[in-house]
C-alpha cells in the first residue's frame, strides 16, 4: 500500500525541505510507479537517492522514532 501523498519532485530544493525528523520514504519514477521505499532519517535517505538512485519524485511520511518508521514501512 503506497503512503498516499502527493509526489514531489526528487530535486536539491525537495531535500532541503525535508524536516530533519525519521520516516518512511517511497521513490518513484517520472509516471508514479513506485520504485523503492525506505525507512531512515529523511534528509539522509533524500540525498542519497538524489546522488546515486534512478528516481525522479518522492514523498514521505513522518515518523516519531527510528522504530516508528520502521514499523510504518512495514504497513505499508
């Protein structure tokens, strides 16, 4: 099941507005078709996938804790 969000583009101006807090991450492509989702402290897993992955949008779900964005990767 996929977090329900708006996509945002995958972009320097979109990792610089994520809040600095853990969460669930889902990176899609350039048609909305998820291509992976993480859990991880926001700015770090943006940037990552900014440098190194293939996705072209992105969109996330705030967490309270590491645990609590892992338990929300695994419902979703």
């Amino acid at each position: 099941m996929a977090l329900g969000k708006r996509w945002k583009p995958l972009e320097r101006k979109t990792v610089g507005s994520a809040p600095d807090a853990y969460g669930v991450v889902e990176f899609g492509d350039g048609d909305g078709t998820v291509l992976r989702a993480a859990a991880g402290f926001l700015p770090d897993e943006l940037r990552e996938e900014l440098s190194y992955g293939e996705a072209s949008q992105v969109r996330w779900k705030r967490a309270q804790s590491r645990d609590h964005a892992e338990r929300l990767l695994e419902e979703r």
